[in-house]
C-alpha cells in the first residue's frame, strides 16, 4: 500500500520548484523592463521593434497610446514609483536645448553649475545647431579652461531646428520655442533623463524622481510646467504629449505644450505622470526671487526653481537697476537670486564685494557627494 503523506510530499516538492522557478523568471523579466539595460534577449520582439515615435488617433479622434510603449509599463504605479529594489529607471543624464546660442551667459553658467553640484550627472547633453569651437564667452571659457570635471562630462549634441509637425508649417515668429517644446519630447523619447530649461537653477539632488516612469511639475489649478522633465525613454505619457501636436495652433501660446496635454491626457489618465505639484519650482515665483530679500525655507521646499530670466525685463521691477547680472553686480545683488547664485559660482570668480561688513565665507557640501566640497562668499540677508 502507498503512502499517501511520501505522495503529498512530492507534489508539494514539485509544486514548490516550479512556483519558485517562475517567480524568478518574472521577477528577470520585471527587473529589466524598467532599468535602462540591454533587454534584447528578454523582451518580446514587439517591444523593440514598435515605433514610440507617436501613437495614431483613435476612430473617435480620440488620443491612443502606442501598444509598444503602453505594454512595457502596464502597470507601473507612478504614486510610488519602482520601489521594490531600489533601482532607478532613469539614466542620470541631463539635456539642454541651445540651438543657435553660442554665448553663454551668467545665468546659463550659474544653472550649469548648480545642476552639476546637486545631480553629478554622467553626461550633460547640450543640444545645439552649432559646433563647440563656435561657443563664445567668458563663462564658456571658465567651463572649458578650468572647470575640467564639468566640462568632461558635457557632450555637444547636433540638433536640427525643427520646421514642421506632422506636415505643420512652425510659426516663424516662435519658431525657437515651439520647436524647443517639440524637441524636448522627441530627446526624451530617445535617450531619457533628465531635461532642464537653460534658466531653471537646481537646488537638490533629483534622483528621487528617477524612480518614476515621468516626473514633472504640475501645480493645483495651472497647466504642466515643461522646463523639467524626468523621464524614461519609454514613457507613455511623451508619445502621447507628442501626438497633441496633430492639432497645431501656433497662435495660442502654450496649448500644444501645456494646455492640450493636461485636457487630453491627464484629466484622463493622470497615473501616467508621477505629479509634482510644488517641489520642482515651475510656477511663478518671480516675487520671491527678485523681489524678497528673505524666503524661507526655499532650499528644503524646492528641488529645482525655474528662474524666468526671459521674463525679468517686464516682470522685475528692479530690472532698470539690475539689467544684466553677472559675476560683479551680483556680490551685491541683494535679492534672493544674488544668493543663489553666489552658492554655486566659485570663490575665486568673484571679486571682493563693495562691502563687507556683512559677509562670511561658507562652506558648501554636496549632499550627494558629501566628500566634494565647494568654498563661497556670500552675504547675509536680514
């Protein structure tokens, strides 16, 4: 006679190993989907073989995610991003558009530096439609001659100036800005990482963001901010947003960007995105920042702060005082941004202030790197 419980055993002994094998098998194939690895050998033929570059319109008109890109996060929680190993999704690598600019200002220099310091990211990518040995100024040269770590790290990108959308002629009054916001999207959906406006200062690390398949600030009651962006190459929400530009309307400033996106996409679909709704600094902020000589608490509030340079010439109304800002004004700018700046400029590129019976010499750490160091002048505030 058999033994019914040597019977049992086996079974659960079988049962056991074939569970085990396949939660391994899926816990592989889930590891790699959402890390930016060669996945060639794990992933179905139609996952890599499927344009991302735009998904088609629905029978309805409707806006449809593309399958390929649709199938690679089903699933993905955008709350709480990939938290189950810690690993993060997003190459740590940030994009600059600069198209035609050759000269680097003040600004690009101290928004430069400042996402250098928080992020040390492993490439930045300057997108431009000309050569390095075009670059020009003062601060360019700070980059190229001194500055060697930075300046390692930073990879000139050839980028055309886009003319069309989908067989649409670009404004050519906004060309630079509408084919700027075309542009980000189409480098995101490429490479990843991370994107930044030349005027957006970051004031911490963002890699708390590279867990998400699509980071971006989007405030309570406003359109979403487009000057930061964190995303995955893979991110179902920019084939979509790229879509929005089937129906071009150059003559409403930011619809295509900023407006459509929010009515087509998210109110529909908001588990697409990870929602920032403060921290990444993409609203109006331009009181505090030329206008406050004291802001509380900015640097635990916010990660990075969109700076709205091209902005200040009728929206600053110390403008006429303070026109261009570089590293001489600047020791006695007495606004929050003479603050931010003096953090990340170097001590030796700033001359002696006029006064100084209110300065001290700090040290900076960089929270990511607590061993890299960075010696500054500023000036108190009262």
């Amino acid at each position: 006679m058999r033994n019914p419980n040597k019977k049992l055993i086996v079974s659960v002994l079988v049962s056991s190993l074939i569970l085990y094998t396949s939660l391994n098998l899926f816990l592989t194939f889930y590891d790699e989907r959402w890390n930016e690895t060669d996945v060639t050998t794990l992933l179905p033929e139609y996952y890599l073989d499927s344009p991302l570059e735009s998904p088609l319109m629905g029978d309805d008109g409707e806006l449809a995610i593309t399958e390929s890109a649709d199938l690679f996060f089903y699933g993905f929680d955008n709350e709480t991003g990939r938290t189950f190993d810690g690993l993060l999704i997003v190459p740590n690598i940030i994009h600059y558009i600069r198209y035609n600019e050759t000269n680097f200002s003040f600004i690009d220099y101290v928004c430069l530096r400042s996402a250098y310091l928080a992020q040390k990211p492993d490439r930045i990518y300057l997108h431009s439609i000309v050569k390095e040995k075009h670059f020009t100024g003062v601060y360019w040269q700070w980059i190229a001659k001194s500055e060697r770590d930075l300046y390692n790290r930073i990879v000139i990108q050839p980028l055309d100036l886009p003319k069309e959308i989908f067989g649409q002629s670009l404004s050519d009054d906004w060309q630079l800005f509408y084919g700027s916001d075309i542009a980000r999207i189409q480098i995101l959906m490429e490479y990843g990482g991370i994107y930044l406006d030349n005027d957006v200062y970051v004031v911490r690390n963002l890699s708390a963001y590279r867990k998400y398949e699509i980071a971006m600030g989007w405030g309570e009651g406003e359109f979403i901010g487009n000057q930061v962006i964190i995303a995955h190459r893979r991110a179902r929400y920019l084939s979509l947003w790229l879509d929005c530009y089937r129906k071009y309307k150059p003559d409403l400033w930011y619809y295509n960007a900023g407006e459509r996106p929010i009515v087509e996409i998210l109110y529909k679909k908001p588990e697409l995105m990870h929602r920032v709704k403060v921290r990444l600094g993409v609203s109006q902020l331009m009181d505090k920042l030329y206008e406050f000589q004291d802001w509380p608490n900015w640097s635990q509030n916010y990660d990075t702060i969109h700076l709205l340079m091209n902005h200040r010439d009728y929206l600053d109304s110390h403008f006429k005082e303070y026109g261009e800002l570089n590293e001489r004004n600047i020791q006695n700018y007495p606004y929050i941004f003479g603050k931010l700046a003096r953090l990340v400029v170097p001590a030796d590129r700033l001359p002696s202030p006029s006064t100084t019976t209110n300065g001290e010499r700090i040290t900076l750490k960089n929270t990511s790197h607590p061993q890299t160091t960075h010696n500054v002048n500023i000036l108190k505030f009262s």
